[in-house]
C-alpha cells in the first residue's frame, strides 16, 4: 500500500468526520478555514485515493443487544490463509477479521446476543475448513472503541 501524501488541511478534514460524518459541508468547511466547495474537491479526491473509503454511523453493540463481545485468534494451515479468512468474515456474528504476525495467522472480532450465539460461532469458525485451532478473549468492558480512534 503506497503511503497517500496529504496535508495538515485534508487531516483537518478527516479528523471532523471521525467526529461526525453527517456534519454538512458548510460546518467541515467553517472548522478547517476552506470554503464548502473546497472541502467537497478534497472529500471527492481523498475519496478517489480511496483514503474515505466510506461513512458510517459508530454503533454501541450493548444497546442492540450485543451481549457478548470477543477476539477470536484464528491458527490457519499454510496456503489457505486468504480463501479461509475470506470465508469467517462472511459469517453472522463476524464484526472484523485481520491479517496478523505471531502464534496465529488471524483474529476475528465478533458479537453475538446470547452465550449459546457466541459459542456457536466459535465452533463455525473452528470447523471452517482449513482452520486449525482457535484461542478466543472475551470481551469485558469496551474501554476505548476503535470509531474514537482520532489521530491523524
């Protein structure tokens, strides 16, 4: 991945909409110093060199009922790395799967609403074909989530 050279207007930018994407262009504009148009010319090219990659809204999983909240470490037998992450991220349940270095090749971030919920997603993942084993953390408390991540 080519690191996309943009300036500290275009970082003004992207940290208002980590802030709240659905603020109009008019306030964006106002809290960085650009005009409307301005802004909607650099949204359109951040967008282009796929930097937004989309808008979203920051979901609480408790409040949907999202009772239980884990990290699923994922073991995969060599050459099977792709076809088998590809298949867990399309599972129920399945909130984010990443490509990692260490004991395992892979960790998926999952919800479910019941303990019944979680542990059969822990088995679908497991009996996923190539899958070797799984060590799976449970998810306590969400100290900081990762939407609040702001550092750019």
């Amino acid at each position: 991945m080519k690191n996309e050279q943009i300036d500290v207007v275009d970082k003004g930018i992207l940290s208002e909409l980590r802030k709240n994407c659905r603020g109009s262009y008019r306030d964006i504009a106002r809290r960085v110093g650009l005009s409307p148009a301005a802004v909607i010319e650099r949204m359109k090219r951040l967008e282009k060199k796929g930097i937004i990659k989309g808008y979203s809204a920051s979901l609480d999983f408790l409040k949907l009922g999202y009772e239980f909240m884990g990290l699923i470490h994922i073991s995969i037998e060599p050459g099977y790395l792709l076809g088998a992450q590809e298949k867990i991220s399309k599972l129920h349940g399945v909130y984010a799967v990443y490509d990692v270095t260490g004991e395992y090749d892979s960790i998926a971030f999952v919800v479910a609403r019941t303990r019944t919920e979680f542990s059969n997603l822990i088995k679908k993942i497991l009996s996923t074909p190539h899958v070797r084993k799984t060590n799976t953390d449970t998810v306590l408390n969400v100290v900081k989530d990762p939407f609040a991540f702001n550092e750019i």
